[in-house]
C-alpha cells in the first residue's frame, strides 16, 4: 500500500508540478503576445503620424512652390509696368514738381515705421544707404507714381504668402 500511495503522491506532485510550470509559460507566452500586440500598434501609430506629417510637408511645398511662382509673375508684371511708366513720364513736362515736404516726410516716416517694425531687430542687416532722409531736392511725382506700383506689388505677395499660410493651417487642423 505504501507503495501505491507514494506512487499516487508522486503522481499528484508530478501533475502539481506541471501545471504550475505549464500556467507560469502560459502566463509569460500571454505577456509576451500583449507586449508584441501593444508594439505592433504602437509601429502602426507611429506610421500614421508619420504619413499625416509627409501629406502636411507635401502640401507645405505644393503652396510655398505656388506661391513663389505667383509672386515672381507678379514681379514680373509689376517691373514691366514700372518701365512702361517711366517712359510714359520721360515725356511729362510737369513730372520735376515736387510732392510738399510734409507730405514726402509723411511718406518717409511712415515707411521708415513699416520697416523697422517688421524686419530683423538686427542692425547689421539693415542698408544704411535706403535710409538715407529725403534728398534736398524732395520727392517728385514722378518719383511718387513709381513707388506705387512696387509698393502695391510688395502688399500683394504678402498677402499671397499670408493666404497659403492660412490653406496650409486649415489643412492642417482638418
């Protein structure tokens, strides 16, 4: 009898034995299969943010590439037109008169205020020489009808450039 009980008892410690070592690899196989699933999704997340993020400089580039395009034609244009009007005013008798002085320094301050309040802080940058007062002469009208259509061209390309910023931010947060 001693011998089949401990037969029985070996059995039972056998089978105790196994299944315990059964349950701790089916536990670690569990782990290991949930740790390769939450990798897997993390791999695909990262996949996504990473193509949302190439369409996003795609579309960058597709609008800085319009842009350029569109304000280089616009340059274009505008320095034909200047050179029209320059030789529509060679031919003008009254293109010496001068603007009033309070007017042409009216101008200057007001431009001199537009670019030192939105270029570089950094003096080094700036051309001294494009700061100069108005000369003694004054400013003509000739001179006034030229800056005109540079002037108009300049607040065209910035509002292009200020237009694509806002397409690309749409894009962005639709």
């Amino acid at each position: 009898m001693k011998a089949t009980t401990l037969w029985i008892v070996t059995l039972f410690m056998s089978f105790v034995i196994s299944s315990s070592i059964s349950g701790v690899l089916a536990y670690r196989y569990k782990a290991a299969l949930d740790r390769a699933e939450q990798a897997e999704g993390l791999t695909a997340l990262q996949g996504k943010v990473i193509e949302v993020q190439q369409d996003q400089r795609r579309m960058a580039n597709e609008l800085s590439r319009k842009t350029l395009e569109t304000n280089l034609r616009i340059l274009a244009e505008t320095e034909r037109t200047v050179i029209q009007y320059r030789e529509v005013l060679r031919h003008e008798k009254t293109c010496d008169y001068a603007v009033p002085d309070d007017i042409a320094y009216s101008l200057l301050g007001y431009a001199e205020r537009l670019r030192t309040q939105y270029l570089s802080r950094d003096t080094n940058n700036f051309n001294r020489t494009d700061m100069d007062p108005v000369p003694a002469r004054g400013l003509t009208y000739c001179q006034a009808v030229l800056w005109i259509n540079p002037l108009l061209t300049a607040l065209e390309q910035a509002n292009n450039q200020l237009h694509q910023l806002r397409m690309l931010n749409q894009y962005r947060y639709n």
